[in-house]
C-alpha cells in the first residue's frame, strides 16, 4: 500500500469547485491504498464488516444508496478510530433473477436435453418482445456461460456506482457468490451439514412455482390479495344426508381425500369416522376431525385435498391420509387420474391450465345438480413466490432440506439464545427474528430445479435396473471442491458410466441462493482456505442489512455459523429502513417511483446525496426528498468556501500555536462537546445523531465564530495568532467530523493544507481540543457574543442596511454578570458589528439587549 502520509499538500486553489471531486479522488484513494485492509494487524485492532452482496442481475436503486452509505459511515468512522477496516465488496450473481434476467435481454431458455453448441453465440441484446415470448431454447450450459457473461458486465456498472458514491472497500477483496470461492465455500457446508445429520433429503410435499419450474422456501413466500371465488359443493354422507363444503378450488376435487371438521363441532359429530361421496367423481372419503379446521368458516366442514394449500399439508401428515395428486410441475393436471379416481369425468380436465380445470369441473357441477348457489366472489391472501407472477401449486418432489430449528425444540431454543446474544440495531428489530424462529414450520428447503447455481455437490449409485439409489448418496473429497455432478464423475467411476444401469448419475439441482448468501463471512473471510485471515476477522464486527430480510439473509446466517462454527457470525446487526417516495409510499418498480441513483449523483453530487442518506437513522424508513439533498449540496460547498476563508487568515500556520483569547476557546469548548457528542452517536451506530450535532455547529462557526473573528484574525500579535490557531483547530477537526459522510469534499480541503488522506487521520478527541486551549473556554461565551452579533445585524436589516454599515453607537443592557462576560469579547463584537462605541449598562434589562444608533 502506498504510504499516504507522504502525499503533498496542494495548496489552496483560487476557485475551489465540487464538480470533478469524485473521479479525483476516486483514483487516488484507488492508487495511494487508502482503503486497502492490512492483513498484519491482530484481531483486536480488525473492523470486519459482513457487507451485503447486491443482487447484479437487477438495478441499484436509491434503497442501495441509502444503506450503504450508512455502512461506509460506520467503516470509515471505524478506520479513523484506529482500526484497520475489513470491507469487502461482493455481487450475489446467481439464481433466479441472473436467470431470468438472462432470458429476458437474449430470448432464450435453457434445455437440459440439448448439446452444447460450441459455436452458438447469443443474439444481440436486448430482444424484442416476440423473442421474449417465444424464447429460443439453448442447452443448460449454454445458457449458465451466457449467465456468466452478462452479469460480468452487471457487475461493472454497479462497481462505476459504487466508486462515485465513495464507498471505502478494499477491491482487492471483491467476491461473487458464483465464484470458485464461494463454489467450494458452499459445497463444504452443505457436505458437512450432510456428514452431521443437518442435511437431508426428502420426498415430502412442496410448495412450487409453475412459472420458475422450481421448489420455493418457506422465506420466500409472500401473500398476495387475489380475487376468487367461493364454490359450495355437495358431498353425500351415510344416508344420503347432504354435506356442504365451500371450497376456493374446485378443480382440486379429484385430488380429495377427506373431510375435517373441528373435535367439538357437533354439527358434524356424528359424521366423524364415517365417510362422504364426492360429487362428480363418486369417490368415498373419510371425515376426521382436527383442532385446526375452523368452525366459523364456510360451512364449518373443509375438503382436504393433496394439496390446495399448506393447510392441508399439515391435515395429511398429522391425520396420514392418502395421497392424490392431480397437479404436475408445469401447473396441468396430470393426463392420468390418481388411483381410485374414475378416469370418465377425469378425462374433462386431462391436461388443462389449473384455471381451465377449474371452470370445466364447476360446470360438471352444476350438470350434476351438485353446485349449490353461484359462486360467491371474495378477496383472499394467495401464496406468491416473492419473485413470481403465478400463484404457487403444492406439489410431492423430492427436495434437500438443511435443519433449520422449524422441527427441532432444542435447536429453535438454541437460535434463539443466538439472537439474544446479537446487539441488534435498532434493538426492538430482535423481535422480527423471534416471530420469525418462533413461527417456523418445517426445515430450510434449499434445493432449486435450476441451472446457474452452485451444484449440490452428490451423485447417486444406479442399480442393475438404472434406478438411483436416493438414501446413500455418494460425495466428494472437499479438495475436489468445486465440482458439478452434472459434468464430473464421482470418485471411482467414469464419465462413460453416468446414466447407465450399474454407473451413477449426478444430482441435476442447484443450491438455493440464500444457501450460499448465508455464507459470506466465511466466504470472504478465508474459512478453510486462509486461516490467517479468518483468525483476523471471524466472527466479524458488523452485519449491516435491510429489516426485510431478517427471515432469510440474517437468520440463514445465523443457523450455518451456529451449526460450522457454534458461534454467532457477527457481533453487531445494524438494520436499513426503507426508502420511500416523497408521499410515503415504497419505492418499486411497479409503482413506477424510483430514482434513478447515478444520475442523481452526477447532478448534485455524491456528498450532497450521502447527506441526504445519513439522515435517516437504522431501521427507519426514510421519504426521498431533493430538497435535502440540495441542503447537502449547499453543505458541501460551505465546507470548500469556509476552509478557504479560514486558510486564507494563514490558519495553516498557525495549527499548533497555542489559543489564548476568550472567544477562542469558548469556540473550541463547543466544539469539544460535539466531538463528545458525535463520538458517542457513531458509537452507538447513530450516523444521523453525529452528523446533526456536526453540521449545527459548523453553521455556527461560519455564521457567527467566524464573522466575529476575522477582523482581529487579519492582524498581527498574540491576539491575531491566537484566532488563527483557533481557527486551524476547528477547521482540522470539523473535517474529520464529516469525513464519514462528506468524504470527498473533506478530502479535497485536508489536500490543501495537511499531508496525506484525511479519512486515515485520526478521529478527533476533546483531549485534543482541550490541549489546543492555553486556558479552558465558556462555550456559553460564544452563544452570548453570537446573541449580540445578532442582534445588530437584525437592527442594519430592519433599517435595510448593508452589513457593512457603520453603528456610531451602541448600547448593550443587561444583568451585570452577563455585560461582565460581553466584555471579554467587545472587542471582537465591535469590530464584526462596524460599532464605532458600545456602551455597557448593567442591570437596566433582565436579558441581553443591543440597542443601535444610527
């Protein structure tokens, strides 16, 4: 790393201007390794800080901005402090969005069954809509280099963004969650989750997403309002008698296998064990009775269907029903019924969309008289996949799980206890995680049926017929690691015997996205691969992230460190609101709100916009608004306007030289208990505390400190010396104060009078503030002078004179103690006033009062 400290100092330029300051400094901090980690430092003096990786395959939006820049507060604040920061940069690159984001610019698909064109190319991008609807179809590795391809390119002009914004990550330490790395990172967990029981496979009922072709996690999930409609369908129970049931979904009535009513329903007593004809198809069906079925529902008597919803997921395990599945993976009905479903009125609905299923069968109903009424249209809540656009269907695959507290006591108590152990920022964010641990239902599902991915990393034996053997999967030595089973053998076998009876085959699924995400500690930190650096910096400082994602990133986190490393991955959490637009609204794509990030940046400016950011505290939503970020434009260029003033007195010279005046030192008391105060905030993760104690003091400074002491800073003498050391002082240490909000500005004045970076100074103390003082200041001292100050300028504006104008005489009225301390800064107040006489008169008013005579 190039020593900083030897940089020269620059001088003060004539005209100082913010526009150009980021692509400055954005190659020097680049050339000179501002940021750049020192591996040499031991554990106590490391800052490491988890960072979230972006998803690339979408657009950084004002949302990115704003947590980020909070992070780079904090590592910038912890670099100052004296720590060397451990802040890496990586772009989550794989899954769904890189997939479907793919699909969308070329117009195409992947198909397993295809070969591998060597010359294939892709089209030029982006395609038009005809291409996107009628996509070409590619062969999955194809499809995973042209995956590979665009987000190479993605992650370019995310890393443009991130530079102009100021971000201070080492580069050096970059990763991509579909790097080699982070390959190996993942196949190592999961195999050692599988060698202790944490992993396992299962043929169990899933929740799918037609659209995507692939299995869906519980976190994932989200409800959607969607319109529907109420069906009351009649079922005949022993003796003919009638039993109604109200169903959203009809079409699911060849997959029923029961009817459940609650235990002290007596409605329905006395058809429990008994069975009940399904209309339509004549099936008989059993009626069981379960706490959960709700009376004040419907009819109070519910279809259980394998499977319409996780409802009847749960009365299928805990009643053990028979299975009848009538919806495949592509959201059809299957062409064949289930068995001891008549194939005649099956036939109807062979093979149609889940919607078509559903108006054939309601009009099978009404043929046969068993449609009661007319449907009833509602509302209701429908399970998405957060990335989807079609309702969810509950299918039987057969699915790697990863143990995850959701069927384990002792181990929810235990993640749990982890999440009592994290500091939580802001504290009542805990919460989230304890309603989400605490609500589980079932383990982490974490197999896809995709392709750009990381492999779960096992083969399966076939036996002489060529059926797989599912239970005693074969795995890899983790010095193979990265591997893919569906291109590499496993040990002992070869290439030509995969998919041959006797031979293997590999596993075709993916890891779920978060599978690897929840990794990123021991990814970036050298877990296995660098032991000298994970000594450094695991388990890490911080995990900054949004509160929406509590249930995935944090808490997966969480559940691989305690099961690896029996730790928590991190000490801290600090958790980002949302952004919204300036009428409160979140901002979405779908909403049509967003801002755009760079061009707001190129147009007011980084520090202007990262002003605006640090006004919003963790784990508040924070409304965009330009106005503030034109405050933090304005801010800026006082910063360059006032250190020039300051400069141009000859504070530069005057750093060290010791402040003896009593205005001097009540200006630097002050700024002693900002430093206090704004130390503390950033402490306690409070950026925007920091930053409002800063910047109401720095306009005092220039409004008022300032004003009041130039004219004696002009001189000559002790008393001149004494306003410039001052000055030195407060404009030293105010830097450093915004540096880790305003880091381009801050660098571009510390460039003109000091040596090296300002963001590798040293945080400033009030030990150094005091030892600046030849003897301790009154900071009520200032506010006094100010109040008069004040008050004279307020007489000129009433009267419409300038500023400038002379005030032949002055009166200054008050209680004697307060005229006593005026007078220990007359001097001062006369010459920033143009009073040519200023009369004392103690006692005369119970408060300060100036009366001017012009």
């Amino acid at each position: 790393m190039t020593d900083t400290t030897r940089t020269a100092r620059a001088g003060v330029p004539e005209r100082p201007s913010l526009d150009g300051l980021e692509e400055t400094w954005s190659r020097r901090w680049q050339s000179d390794g501002t940021y750049a980690f020192d591996r040499s430092k031991e554990r106590s003096d490391v800052y490491s800080i988890d960072t979230p990786p972006p998803t690339v395959s979408g657009e950084l939006h004002m949302g990115h901005v704003f947590s980020y820049t909070h992070t780079d507060t904090v590592a910038r604040f912890q670099r100052m402090r004296g720590r060397t920061v451990f802040y890496p940069m990586g772009w989550d690159d794989n899954g769904l969005p890189t997939e479907r984001r793919v699909q969308n610019v070329y117009g195409v698909r992947p198909d397993p069954a295809l070969p591998y064109g060597r010359d294939w190319r892709p089209p030029a991008a982006p395609v038009g809509d005809d291409a996107r609807k009628n996509p070409t179809a590619i062969s999955r590795r194809n499809f995973i280099e042209l995956c590979e391809t665009l987000t190479v390119e993605d992650e370019k002009v995310f890393e443009a963004l991130w530079r102009r914004l100021g971000l201070s990550v080492d580069w050096s330490l970059t990763y991509t969650t579909i790097g080699r790395a982070a390959r190996a990172a993942s196949q190592r967990a999961f195999l050692r989750n599988l060698a202790r029981g944490e992993a396992y496979q299962a043929e169990a009922p899933t929740l799918w997403d037609v659209g995507f072709g692939t299995a869906v996690a519980q976190a994932e999930l989200e409800d959607r309002e969607r319109p529907g409609a109420y069906h009351r369908l009649r079922f005949t129970g022993p003796g003919g008698r009638e039993v109604l049931i109200d169903t959203t979904r009809p079409e699911l009535l060849p997959a029923c296998v029961a009817l459940v009513c609650h235990p002290d329903d007596e409605r329905y007593g006395d058809l429990v064990g008994a069975s009940a004809r399904t209309p339509v198809f004549g099936v008989q069906v059993p009626v069981r009775a379960h706490p959960l079925a709700d009376p004040a529902k419907g009819t109070g008597i519910a279809m259980v269907c394998t499977f319409g919803d996780l409802a009847d997921v749960t009365w299928w395990r805990e009643l053990r029903l028979d299975t009848r599945v009538v919806i495949g993976r592509d959201g059809r009905l299957l062409p064949e019924p289930p068995a001891g479903v008549p194939a005649g009125p099956y036939a109807a609905l062979a093979g149609q969309t889940v919607n078509g299923a559903r108006r054939t069968l309601v009009e099978l109903l009404a043929d046969a008289g068993d449609l009661v009424g007319e449907p009833r249209p509602i509302t209701h809540p429908v399970k998405f996949y957060e990335r989807g656009d079609r309702p969810l269907e509950i299918v039987s695959t057969r699915q790697w799980y990863l143990r995850n507290g959701g069927r384990d006591a002792d181990l929810r108590e235990e993640l749990l206890a982890r999440g009592r152990e994290l500091r939580w920022v802001p504290e009542h964010m805990r919460h989230r995680y304890e309603h989400w641990v605490g609500g589980l239902t079932g383990d982490w599902l974490v197999s896809r049926q995709r392709f750009f991915g990381v492999p779960v990393p096992v083969w399966y034996r076939l036996d002489d017929t060529g059926e797989p053997d599912w239970t005693h999967p074969l795995t890899p030595d983790e010095a193979m690691l990265p591997i893919d089973p569906s291109s590499e053998p496993p040990p002992g076998y070869q290439e030509a015997q995969r998919d041959v009876p006797g031979g293997f085959t590999g596993e075709q699924d993916v890891l779920d996205t978060w599978a690897t995400s929840s990794l990123t500690p021991q990814i970036v930190g050298g877990w296995e691969t660098d032991p000298d650096l994970h000594r450094r910096v695991f388990p890490m400082d911080l995990r900054p992230q949004g509160h929406d994602i509590i249930r995935t990133w944090l808490f997966a986190t969480v559940v691989r460190a305690h099961l690896e490393h029996g730790v928590l991955p991190w000490r801290t959490a600090v958790l980002s609101g949302w952004i919204l637009d300036p009428d409160r609204k979140k901002m979405s794509k779908s909403k049509g709100n967003v801002v755009t990030p760079m061009g707001l940046l190129e147009q007011h400016g980084s520090d202007a916009v990262r002003y605006w950011a640090a006004n919003g505290k963790p784990g508040m939503d924070l409304a965009f608004d330009p106005a503030q970020v034109k405050v933090g434009r304005r801010l800026a260029t006082k910063v360059l306007n006032a250190s020039r003033f300051a400069l141009g007195l000859g504070a530069a010279d005057a750093l060290r030289a010791p402040v003896t005046q009593p205005l001097d030192t009540a200006m630097l008391a002050e700024l002693s208990g900002v430093v206090a105060t704004a130390t503390t905030a950033l402490d306690g993760y409070d950026h925007t505390a920091a930053l409002m104690a800063t910047e109401a003091f720095f306009w005092r400074f220039c409004d008022d400190y300032i004003e009041l002491v130039k004219e004696r800073a002009y001189g000559s003498g002790p008393a001149a010396d004494s306003a410039r050391a001052a000055l030195a002082t407060a404009l030293s240490v105010q830097l450093r104060l915004f540096a880790p909000v305003l880091p381009f500005v801050t660098e571009e004045v510390w460039s003109w009078w000091r040596y090296g970076s300002v963001h590798r100074s040293t945080w400033p103390t009030t030990y150094e503030v005091g030892r600046a003082m030849a003897v301790p200041g009154d900071p009520e001292l200032l506010r006094l002078a100010a109040d008069a100050l004040g008050q004279v300028r307020r007489a000129k504006s009433e009267r419409k004179l300038s500023m400038k104008a002379d005030v032949p005489l002055a009166e200054a009225l008050g209680p004697a103690a307060v005229l006593d301390q005026l007078t220990t800064v007359a001097d001062d107040l006369r010459a920033a006033g143009r009073i040519a006489k200023l009369d004392l008169l103690p006692d005369r008013t119970g408060e300060l009062v100036i009366a001017c005579a012009f």
